[in-house]
C-alpha cells in the first residue's frame, strides 16, 4: 500500500466518489495508470481539535486502513480519509465497520 504525500495527489482524489461516513469522509479516485497498488492519504483539519486530538484520529484511521485497504480497498484507485468532528468519540470497532461499508459501496458504484 503506498501512501499519498502530494497536494496534487490529494487534489486529484477530492474530484473523485465522495462517501460520508459519521467520523470521516472517503474519497475514491482511480488512478487508471495500470498500477494495482492501492494508496491512502490522511487529512484532519483545525475543525477537528487541537493536534493532539487530530494526531490521534490519524494514528486511528492509519490502523484502520492497515486492516481494511488490504483485503476491501480498490485495486489502482486513491483512498483519501477526511476527519470529522466527533470522529475520535466513536468505537473502533464501528469506524472499522463505518469504513467496510463504505470501501463495499465505492466497489459497487466503480463496477457500474
């Protein structure tokens, strides 16, 4: 799994599916550019908390990609996870089952 680190990589992912989700926002763009690897980029803004709390939703949300990317994520596609308020308020468990739901509704809106 490769990591986004580019505004421009970003800026590209934010033109593709967007899917809410209480705690986050998942952005779904594929690449096209023939790589299988998908790649996952983190984004907490000031809205969220001070840098302790956005520190600690990203430390979350790279855990949770960890696990779901691998087995759920979209093969050649960019996932972006967008922090929301309240996010880190949530159990673990249902973020994870928040982020299966959405990665199963980006496959099914990409196999269209």
């Amino acid at each position: 799994m490769r990591t986004l680190s580019k505004r421009s990589e970003f800026l590209a992912a934010n033109r593709g599916l967007r899917f809410p989700m209480p705690g986050f926002v998942l952005l779904v763009r594929p690449r096209g550019d023939g790589d299988d690897v998908p790649a996952i980029g983190f984004t907490v803004s000031k809205k969220v908390g001070n840098s302790v709390t956005r520190n600690r939703m990203k430390r979350r949300f790279r855990e949770l990609a960890r696990a779901a990317l691998a087995e759920s994520g979209i093969p050649g596609a960019d996932h972006v996870m967008i922090g929301r308020p309240g996010g880190n308020d949530i159990a673990f468990a249902e973020l994870a089952e928040h982020l299966d739901s959405a990665l199963k509704r980006a496959a099914r809106k990409l196999a269209k």
